[in-house]
C-alpha cells in the first residue's frame, strides 16, 4: 500500500524508471539470484529494457538487430516484432548459448527420473536389487587398487610436515579417504538391507531409493559437492582418486608441480588459497594485496604455473586477449583456453609504478565455474581482454571460464 501511495504522489506522466527498474531487480527476479555476477548480469538487462530511452525514436535493444518505432500505429510495432524469434532464446539477451544448460540438464534429469520409475515400478527386492547392484559393483571397480585402500598410513606419516604442497595433497586425500569410507558404509548398508527389505528402516530406505534413482546422498554431497547424478558422482571420484595419486608421487619423488588440471582436483579453491599463501610468503605481503591473473600468452611461462585448458563461455580468446564472440550465439562447438599461465601478483594499488599503469582499463576479472550449469563460483581470475572492451560489455556478455567435466 505504500508503494501504491507513493506512485500516486507522482504529479507527472512521466514514468518513473528507477522504480520500475527497482521492483523488478528486488522483487520479480532478485530473490531468485544468488550469484553477484548474475545479479550484475540482471541489473544490465533490466537499464536496458526499463529505460527512458525505449520511448525515443528507433530504439534497438543492445544484441537485437532491429528497431522499435515511436509510433501510434500498431502495426509499425507487429512488423517489427514479427522479426523476433518466436521463443526466447539466449542470444536475445547477447548471453551465451549454456544459459539454458541448467534448465535443459534439470529437464532431461526428470525425464530420465519418470522413466526410471515407469521401468522399475515394482518396490521388491529383487527390483531394488537390479538397479543398485551395477552402481555397487561400479563402486569396486574404480576403487580396486587405488590410493584410498591404504590412506590412513600415508596421512600419518606425512601429516607433520610443513610443505604447502603436501599439506594441500593431504588435504585432497583426507576428501579421497572419507567419501571411500562413507560410501563404502552406505553401499554396504543397502546391500544388507536387501536381504530383509520389508523390515528396513526409514533412514535405509530413503538411502536406498535415492541410489536407485540416481541421485547422489545428502551424507556424500556434505562431504564433496560433484556431479548431479550418481554414476557421474561415482566415476568423477575414481578419476580424481587416481589423479591425486599421482600427484602425491610426484611429491614424495620431490618432483616440482609444473602443470594442474582443475578437474583433477577435488577442491579447486584449496589449491588456490594454497598458491596464494605460498607467493605472500615470497613477496612479503599480505594475500589481501594479491590478485589471481591469467596469461594466455608466453608471460610468466617460466615462473608460473601452467593450468590445464578451460572451457570459455560466451567469449574466445585473440592474440592472448580474451574477446566478446560477435555471433557467437550461433557459432557451434564449445571454445577453449588451451594450456595457460596462472599466478597470483600484486594488486595495481600496491605497484609502485607511474599512475597511468595503476589505472589499466584493459584487464577485468572473469568468474570461474566448477560446470557449465554454473552452480558454483569458485573465484574470478584477471584477465587482458581486446582493445575497446569494457565492463559492462562482458556483464552483458555473461563471459565465464568453466572448468571442463570429463571422468
């Protein structure tokens, strides 16, 4: 009511804009959003839709390739939005293709779901049985012979040493060990629980139906968050086990860590706070005087560490510079990095150089997804883009680096 008091209070026709802009970013959409760049992302769309400017003469929307009249003819507005798709698309908004990855991954996830229970419409024992026996056996065969059948020798033998590295692989394992553990218990729990499957507990049968239908646990996502369903959560654990292992050999062999692939790691933003302390301690600083860039070009080839290619979403990259694709909602094939440099430098402020290298307009800070469904955020890196770039031209973009999900 005091709003519609205080539209009421208006002495003039002329629309108020902020109003508008504001109800729509707080009310309509904002509680949905829970990401800052989405939110940022929002708030672009909405100065660019709720605006004075859509009342003048020939207003075209950034992205769309046509002109909306100021007229009071109807059909001058009907010609030009007979030239629209007829269904909302990403590229209507200049947004990346894989905006729609959530939904169309949560809608075939449902699909699959209904089939599933259309299949398996008996609640037997024989019926719960055929469908958790090939998860159960996929279980042992990734696990047959890796590192996580003898964890608990190997943290205590190295648990008082004071290497970053090694804290940071422990840490790792110390994942490795407690999903093997706990889903080793559960799976075995089910597996009992077959034999008397009218007398199981609530707590079992939930558990098991929840396998059955492949999703992942509450007990096993608290531990690490991975992929949606649990053949992908299952295998994602065995090719991460076994790349740990290496990575610990490497480290009891005192090899140096040259190059690291993101989707080998359980915890991304652990070796990331592990890099970051480790160039505080060789710069004298504190980390909150530190900065995450990347170099796609030979800088820092030799002195930083090589990151293994990400996938670029919504942008490619040119002469070393990351740059917004023109059509790329059309271009097909998803867009990469390639191997580059990453390391952590001190932010501009703390440079002691000339002003005009403080105030670089040429690097932006670009967030970092675990997938492409874009659920969570595990940092944003610095990055050069091309000549003529600015920010809200990548906030409308929706450019993001996503690490690559493939086990």
């Amino acid at each position: 009511m005091q709003l519609i008091r205080y539209t009421d209070g208006f002495n003039t026709l002329k629309i108020h804009w902020p109003l508008i802009q504001g109800l729509c970013e707080k009310v309509a959409y904002g509680g949905r959003i829970d990401n800052d760049n989405d939110f940022e992302k929002l708030e672009h769309l909405l100065r660019e839709f709720f605006d004075e400017k859509i009342m003048t003469s020939r207003w075209q929307p950034m992205f769309m390739n046509v002109s909306f009249p100021n007229s009071n003819n109807l059909e001058d507005y009907v010609k030009v939005l007979d030239q629209l798709p007829d269904t909302e698309t990403p590229s209507l908004y200049g947004i990346p293709v894989s905006t729609n990855a959530s939904r169309d991954v949560i809608f075939c996830r449902n699909t699959l779901k209904e089939l599933r229970l259309m299949y398996f419409s008996s609640t037997t024992a024989q019926n719960y049985e055929k469908r958790v026996k090939p998860i159960i056996n996929l279980w042992n065969k990734l696990m047959n012979g890796t590192i996580a059948q003898r964890l608990d020798g190997i943290v205590d033998r190295n648990k008082n040493k004071d290497d970053p590295w090694m804290i940071f692989v422990l840490s790792e394992l110390t994942i490795v060990s407690n999903l093997y553990d706990a889903i080793n218990e559960c799976l075995q729990t089910i597996k009992n629980s077959l034999k008397e499957i009218n007398i199981i507990s609530g707590k079992d049968r939930s558990m098991l139906v929840t396998i059955c239908d492949n999703q992942v646990p509450l007990q096993w996502r608290r531990i690490w968050s991975g992929p949606k369903t649990v053949i992908e959560y299952l295998k994602a654990i065995g090719f991460k086990t076994k790349e740990t292992e290496e990575l610990y050999n490497s480290l009891v062999e005192e090899k140096a860590i040259k190059e690291i692939n993101f989707n080998c790691l359980f915890n991304v933003e652990g070796f990331l706070t592990t890099i970051k302390l480790i160039k505080s301690h060789e710069l004298s600083v504190s980390t909150t005087e530190l900065q995450l860039c990347a170099y796609f070009d030979d800088r820092r080839r030799e002195t930083a560490l090589t990151i293994a290619q990400l996938l670029i979403d919504g942008g490619s990259l040119a002469n070393g510079r990351l740059t917004i694709k023109q059509g790329a909602m059309e271009q097909t094939g998803p867009v990469y990095t390639g191997t580059f440099s990453l390391d952590y430098t001190l932010l501009p402020s703390n440079v002691q150089t000339s002003s005009a290298s403080k105030t670089r307009d040429d690097r932006f800070e670009i967030p970092l997804y675990s997938n492409i469904s874009r659920d969570n955020l595990i940092c944003e890196i610095t990055v050069d883009v091309g000549q003529g770039i600015g920010r809200s031209q990548l906030v409308a973009a929706g450019i993001a680096f996503v690490v690559p999900e493939s086990y």
